[in-house]
C-alpha cells in the first residue's frame, strides 16, 4: 500500500485486525492520527503513557480529546511509581541513565499495553531522523510469543502535511508548538528549538533520538 493515502491504510489496518489500538503520546501525528481513526472507528481505542513529568499542557491537551471527541483512552504509567524509582535509582535518574528511565516509565506500561493486540497503530514518520527513515507502513514483529503487527499510516507524510491537516480540521494540538518546541515529551528531557531547529534536537539534549517504545521488540525476519 505504499503511496496509498493514510485513511485508506487505516480502513485495510481496521477491516484486517480486529483487536487494534492506537498509541499516542499526542503530538501533532498522534492528534491527526486519532482525529482521522475516529472517522472510521469512533469506539477506537486509544493508550497514552503517563511518565508522571508530563508537562501540564500535554495532560491539558489529551482531556481536551476526551471531551471533544469522546475517545476511549486509557492512561498507563510504569509499575514503579517514581518514589520507588527514586529509591531504587536514585533521584534524577533522568540525568544519569535516560535509556532505564525511559525504559521504566515508558517502555514497560507499553508493553502491557500491547498485550493481546493485533496491531497497534502508531503516529511515525519517516522524515523526522535517522531512526525513523526506514520505516514501513506495516511492520511484523513477535511480541511475548504472539504475532503483533505495526501500522505506521503517516509514514510518508511530511511536517507540512501533519500541520495541514490538524490546521484544516480543526484539531486541538499542544500549546507548547506554538513556543518553540516541536517534539514533545517529560519536561526535563524536553526544550524549545526554535523554528530552525531539528525537529527531534530538543529531546534528551541531544543524547540520543528515542525513547525506546518504537525499539523494544525484535522485528521479525
């Protein structure tokens, strides 16, 4: 289906799979990508994470898409609540190993999320770095003994593309694009960058480009 619009990828994912959800951190993909889903599927269910240093915008901006559209989201956070990290870790373990931090309040209550899926649809696209570019619009893995299959419906579309779209929709996006940031995530891995910037530069000061939730499974040969 590559080249194909991404409603029509998202119809062929929906019809396909049954037991589909999509996961989103609601950025601006994540916003078009529900946005577009609900359309189709407005019973769609929808996961998003919360780390417990989101910023007040981001957690504003997902209640605004309960409200507006009456989604049916579910809110995880990691089985280690952060005072427990704390003592585990140490505090700020967000300055001294991002990928564990990342790893325990991200990547582990995905992995519950994903549990029992078909698919899960994520808000990927190929132009935003290095680690995205190769991409495909469906990706097999394996996960916990169980076949999982990614959707990535945006996967050829541009910035440009992800802004018409929620501009001409009407769809509520986070506050903090409107300050200088582009990609948003925990507030003490997260900075403005400007409108020159690299889309991702204002992530983990440039330590590295991902967080772990789109790398933790092996993909399937």
């Amino acid at each position: 289906m590559e080249g194909a619009a991404p409603p029509e990828i998202l119809r062929f994912a929906l019809a396909t799979w049954p037991k589909t959800a999509i996961s989103t951190a609601f950025g601006p993909e994540g916003c078009a990508l529900i946005h577009m889903a609900i359309g189709i599927r407005p019973d769609i269910p929808v996961f998003t994470v919360d780390t417990g240093w989101l910023f007040q915008e981001s957690i504003d901006l997902r209640q605004k898409f309960v409200e507006k559209y009456g989604i049916r989201l579910t809110v995880l956070e990691g089985q280690t609540p952060l005072i427990a990290q704390d003592k585990l870790h140490g505090p700020r373990l967000f300055e001294r190993d991002t990928d564990l931090c990342c790893a325990l309040r991200k990547v582990e209550p995905t992995d519950r999320a994903l549990d029992g899926l078909d698919a899960w649809i994520a808000g990927l696209r190929r132009d935003q770095g290095k680690s995205r570019a190769g991409i495909d619009l469906f990706e097999r893995y394996e996960h916990k003994g169980a076949p999982l299959v990614k959707v990535n419906p945006l996967a050829t579309w541009t910035r440009k593309d992800t802004w018409d779209y929620l501009l001409k929709n009407e769809v509520p996006y986070n506050a903090l694009l409107d300050q200088g940031y582009k990609s948003i995530g925990c507030w003490p891995c997260t900075a403005a960058v400007g409108e020159g910037g690299d889309e991702r530069g204002g992530r983990w000061g440039g330590r590295k480009e991902e967080c772990g939730i789109h790398t933790f499974m092996a993909r399937k040969t």
